[in-house]
C-alpha cells in the first residue's frame, strides 16, 4: 500500500512538472559544430524546444540504463548460472535436512542416517547439518561421535548453546558432575536468561555446598526472571540456613545472624529457628533463642523445636526442662507435638503421672509409634514391668510411622537443603513417609480400655500354676473320653456281627477289622499319651481296668463319655477366661496366663513381690 501511495505521488509530481514545463515554453540552444553542420548551419547555435529537449534526455538516460544491464548481464552469466546451481543445490540439501529431522524424530534410524548423508553433501558446513549428524548418533548409540559432533559445534555462533546444552546432558549421563557444571557455568555466562543453565548451576553449587556461589546464582535467576519472587525468598532462605548450619561449630556469631535472617524470610522454617537456638545458647542469648523457638512452634509444632527449647539452657534440671516443655506446649493447645514434648520431659524427670496424663489424648486418637515407645519407656521405668514393656513396643511396630523428613521417597534423620534423589532445594518435607501410607493403622485405644490395662497383675507363679493344672485336667479328660469311645464303637460293632451268619471268610475279614481298630486305638491313646507327657509331662493316669479283652459295656461307656463331655465343657468354660501361649510366640515358652495380661507379658520378676496396690493410668 505503502509503495502504490509513492508511486501515485510519483506519476503525480511528473504530471505537474509537464504542464508546468507546458505553461512555461522555452528552447534550449546548443553550440555543437557537428550538430550545427549535420542540420546544414555550421556556426550556428542549434536551438531545441524545452520540451522536446527534456524528453531527448529521458530517452538518452534510459538507454544508457538498458545498455549498461545488457552489458552487465553478458559478462555476469557464469555468475548466474553459478548461482542458478548452488539454489537449486541448497533447496534439494534443506529439504533432505528437513525429511531427516522428521525422521530423526520419529525414530527413523536408517532414514535419519542417509538423509544426513545427504544434506551434508549438498549443504556442506551449515550448522543444521552437524545437528541432524548429532541427533542420528544419539539414536544408534554412539556417544562418542554424538560428543564429537557437540564440540565441533561450539565453534559455530549458530550452535554454541545446543553443544552447550549436549554436552551437559552427556556429562551427566556419564555421571561427571565437575565437567556438568562447567558446561552449565558456560552456558549461564554467554545467556543468563537460559532456565536450564540457571538451575543446573544452582544445583550443582548447592550440591557441592558452595553456599556463597549458590546465593549469587540464586540472586542472578531471580533477576533474569527464571524463579518467582516468593520461590526466590524461600530458597534464599533455606541456603541461609545450610550456610549457617555449617559454621555452627567454627563461627557462632555469623551462624545466628545466618540463621536469624533465614528465620525472618520462613517464619516456618524449623531448621533456621533451632540453629539460631543453637547458636544463641552457646553466645549466653536465652532470651532471644527462646523468642524464636517459640515464633516457630506457633507456625509448626515440632519435636526439634521442643528438644531445643527444652535444652535452651546448658545445665538446667530436668524439672525444669519439664517446666519448660509445658510452656511451650501451652503456645499451641491440643497439639500432639506438644502432648509428646511434655511427656518426654515428664519421662526424664520420673513424673510418671504428667507423662501418663500427657499422653492420653494422643494415645486415644491416634497412637503413633513414637507414642508407643514412650508408654514402653514409662511402664519400664515407672513399675519395672517387662511385660508390659514388651506389649507397647509390639504395638509400636505395628502402629503408623510418625512425620520424618521426607524427599521423593526418601527419609532422612536430620533435615537437608536439598533432594538427594533430583537435587532440588527445599525438597525436604515434615509427613508421613510415603511407604507407611497404606499400611492398616493401630488400633486406637479408649480411656477405659487403658485403663483396665493398667489394673494390677496377680502374682505369675499363681497364675502359671493354676493355669498348668487347669491345662492338664483338660487334657487328661479329653484322651481319657476318646479312649472310651473307641472301645465302645468297637464292642457296638462286634455285637452286630455276632447277630448276623456269617461265613468263614467274613469272619477273617471281622478278625482283621477288630485286630486293625484296636491297633488304631492302642497307638491314639500311645500318641495321646506322648503328646501329653511332651507337653505339660503331668502325672501317669491309670488305665480302666479290662472287659473281656479291653472291651466295655455300651453303657458304661456311654456314661463315661457324658461324664467325659462333662467335663471338657467345664474345662473349656474355664479356659474361655484364660489366654493360652503359642507355640510360635517369638518369645520362649511360657504357661497359659489369664486374659488381664497378654500371652507375652511375663509380669515382675519373680524374686520381687507384686504390688499390693493398684494404679491409676490417668
């Protein structure tokens, strides 16, 4: 549009340059003695109209122009023609490069191949073409012409970033961290605004603990816009807390300014606020590392957090760390952190009430392994009672995991800076590990059943032998009724066949079938017998006295075995209260116990006497 409006203006301006020239006549006089004689008037001044004049020097100009082009065009042709090749050379290079980077891509080896083969040798040195070469090695596998290809391109201005960015990832498929982060360093210099360079780099200073570098790094992305505001303070702030952590030992002073300015920028950073604890406790600042601990505690309650408010002063009693514990679980009410802390501070003072009292809520809604451990540690040290001990660590095992530090699925004791799995900074969260999360919870336990498990025990040598004798009733009663009923089947059956003719052969067959039942009988009661002695090794029963060839009258054994069913019904009432010890216990051997103690709970030592007295859990 732009062109067609000066061109108007053009045609325009001609148009009033001719009329004017029309308005306005005049001639023109030359004094050209060859003009002069060819028109017949030697000497004299040839005059020409202004007109025609101004048209002559159009035409003159123009032809002078077609010339010196015709000219020009002559003695250019070999360098059109040149030039007409190369083109037609360069459009068949750039369409095979083109075939071949879509090939390449979609996985086309062979394709891949011969088309870089191609465009090479139409393209010669383009840089397109070192990059097709490059991504064809990658793809058969050839890591060292691939590494060739990257270098080769770091000469070229075009391809410096891509050889860059290869040689990067191939250090780190190599796993060759020092030659990674050169090339990341490399290439942050030459474009700060690269996203991957920037993080790479950070990344790599960070894991080299080069906190100094990585704050500077961290400051350069912000700026070159590759992080957010908020993401850049919270980083800041955790590579604060690494740095400071670092120089605890060697440099208090500059660990709690590290520390505090950490803590200013995550309030809720757990780690800056106890190494600014740490730092300030050795400096004499009580004060102002309790002010911090408990700024913390009110944004995230946690057990590092208690563990050092408690230990804030060096030397302190266990009073009055326990003192200590209750204020700070006071700042947040009902919090389960808080609930522990006191109870592990009750624990060490031998406040066994406050411990028990602390951990009731937790106990009764969500009895994590931690929570066990303690009760283990508060019926060992409180009562001496290794049974009971044993059955709160076996819950333990079985209760859910409590909140640890947590990083693409892997724990740490202690809090890092970063992944060690993807090197990512702030990785590291306060959960549930991920592993726990689909495992069946412990059952939670109300006030009354804690309670009834805090009843007294009897003393275990009564009980074991009431329980042992017990047992070896029940036993007894039950071979004894298996016995009679034997042989009272075996004697229905010989009456029957003596009621019916029968004929030699069945006779022998009745002969084997009596011989066979009273085998089988016999070697019950001996198996029985055996079973018994192995067991519980009771006294030797006497035998019924023998019937006519160890056979006994239907009644009397029926009789026997009402009695006998008699008592193996009162045996199992009896044993309805009692818990019987497996076999497979992972513990020893032990004697059946009653139900108000678990099978593994073998009471107090049996030099000591039990408690005269019961006690309250709450």
């Amino acid at each position: 549009m732009f062109r067609f409006l000066v061109f108007l203006l053009v045609v325009l301006g001609l148009g009033l340059l001719f009329a004017w020239v029309a308005d306005n006549p005049g001639t023109i006089f030359l004094q050209w003695e060859w003009l002069a004689s060819q028109l017949g008037r030697p000497g004299e001044e040839v005059g020409i109209p202004l007109t025609t004049g101004i048209v002559a020097l159009i035409i003159l100009i123009v032809a002078v122009m077609f010339l010196t082009s015709l000219f020009k065009g002559i003695f250019g042709m070999p360098g059109i023609i040149t030039r007409f090749f190369d083109n037609r050379r360069k459009e068949r290079g750039y369409r095979a490069l083109s075939r071949g980077l879509i090939a390449a891509s979609s996985g086309d080896v062979d394709t891949a191949r011969s088309l870089a083969k191609e465009s090479g040798r139409l393209l010669k040195n383009d840089p397109l073409v070192s990059l097709l070469g490059t991504q064809t090695a990658l793809l058969e596998g050839n890591r060292e012409e691939a590494t060739a290809n990257f270098k080769a391109m770091l000469e070229n201005e075009d391809t410096r970033m891509v050889a860059l960015r290869g040689l990067f990832l191939e250090a780190e498929r190599q796993g060759q961290p020092e030659a990674a982060r050169h090339y990341a360093e490399e290439a942050a210099k030459q474009a700060p605004s690269l996203p991957w360079a920037g993080t790479a780099k950070l990344r790599y200073q960070a894991g080299d603990s080069d906190w100094d570098a990585a704050i500077q790094t961290l400051e350069a992305n912000r700026s070159a816009g590759l992080i957010d505001r908020t993401k850049a303070k919270r980083h800041r702030a955790v590579l604060l807390t690494a740095k400071a952590i670092s120089v605890e030992q060697a440099d208090p002073d500059r660990a709690k300014k590290l520390a505090k300015e950490a803590h200013k920028l995550a309030k809720d950073l757990v780690p800056a606020a106890t190494a600014f604890a740490r730092s300030a406790a050795r400096l004499g600042d009580i004060r102002g590392a309790s002010k911090i601990i408990e700024a913390a505690w009110k944004q995230m309650p946690h057990p590092e957090l208690a563990e050092a408010y408690a230990t804030v002063r060096a030397g302190d009693s266990v009073q009055d760390r326990l003192k200590r514990a209750k204020k700070l679980a006071a700042l947040k009410a009902n919090h389960p952190e808080g609930s522990l802390a006191v109870a592990i501070a009750a624990i060490d003072a031998k406040e066994w009430d406050d411990a028990r009292a602390a951990l009731q809520p937790v106990l009764t809604t969500r009895p994590t392994e931690r929570a066990c451990l303690l009760m283990a540690d508060i019926e060992e040290g409180q009562h001496g009672d290794q049974g009971r001990m044993r059955d709160w660590l076996s819950r333990a095992v079985r209760a859910p995991a409590d909140e640890a530090w947590t990083a693409d699925g892997h724990v740490s004791e202690e809090w890092m800076p970063m992944s060690p799995v993807t090197g990512e900074i702030d990785a590291f969260e306060w959960k549930m590990p991920v592993a726990q999360l689909g495992e069946e919870k412990a059952p939670v336990l109300t006030v009354e059943e804690l309670q009834e498990q805090a009843k007294p025990i009897p003393s275990p040598v009564v009980a074991a032998a009431a329980a042992a004798s017990t047992v070896i009733e029940v036993e007894e009663a039950e071979a004894q009724a298996k016995d009679e009923v034997i042989e009272a089947e075996i004697v229905e059956e010989a009456k029957e066949e003596e009621s019916k003719p029968e004929s030699e052969a069945a006779k022998d067959q009745k002969e084997n079938v009596e011989a066979t039942a009273e085998e089988d009988s016999s070697g019950t009661a001996d198996s029985e017998s055996d079973e018994k002695e192995d067991k519980a090794e009771p006294e030797a029963v006497a035998d019924p006295e023998p019937v006519a060839d160890n056979v006994v009258p239907i009644e009397s054994a029926k009789s026997s075995d009402d009695d006998a069913s008699n008592q193996v019904d009162k045996a199992n009432t009896a044993s309805k209260e009692e818990e019987i010890s497996d076999s497979s216990s992972p513990f020893e051997n032990t004697v059946k116990i009653p139900l108000d103690r678990r099978p593994d709970d073998p009471g107090p030592h049996p030099d000591k006497e039990p408690p005269k007295k019961g006690f309250k859990l709450f």
